[in-house]
C-alpha cells in the first residue's frame, strides 16, 4: 500500500471565499480517506466523487471539500500508477 501524506493546514485555496475555506482541512482530509479507502478495496468511488456533469460554482464546504478532494486525489493516483517520485 502507497501512503499519501498531505499538509492540510498548508493548503491554499486561492480564490475561495474565506468563510468557504475557513477550517475546511479535516473534511477535505475525511473525503481523501473515503476515496483511498474505496480505491484500496476495489469499490466503486463514493457519490460525491463523480465530477459534475457541467461547472458551476462551488457554493458550500460540501462542494469545495469534494472539489479539492477529487483533484488532489487524481493527482495523486496517476503520479502513483506512473511511477514518479512521491
């Protein structure tokens, strides 16, 4: 198992409202765990995962959470599946 270790509280957002990103570190950090742990036992990707079909406006801690979630994921799994360095 590959270990991702990621400094929430470093984490800028640039561009989100303050009162959106305000505290926000441990719902991003419960939404990655969701997606590794589903990742790790072969199941289908929580609900929230699935990219919106159009872009929108993120308008609650909900979106922005799965938002970051969801990309810094990606990220993480294609640097992994390609070998690069962590």
């Amino acid at each position: 198992m590959t270990r991702i270790d990621i400094d929430i509280e470093r984490l800028v957002l640039r561009g989100v409202p303050a009162e959106l990103a305000e505290g926000i570190g441990p719902l991003i950090a419960e939404r990655l765990s969701e997606l590794a742990t589903a990742d790790r036992r072969g199941d289908e990707p929580p609900r929230w995962a699935a990219a919106p079909r159009r872009a929108r406006p993120v308008t609650d801690r909900e979106d922005l959470a799965a938002q970051v979630a969801r990309s810094t994921w990606a990220t993480a799994r294609d640097r992994i599946r390609e070998g690069a360095p962590r």
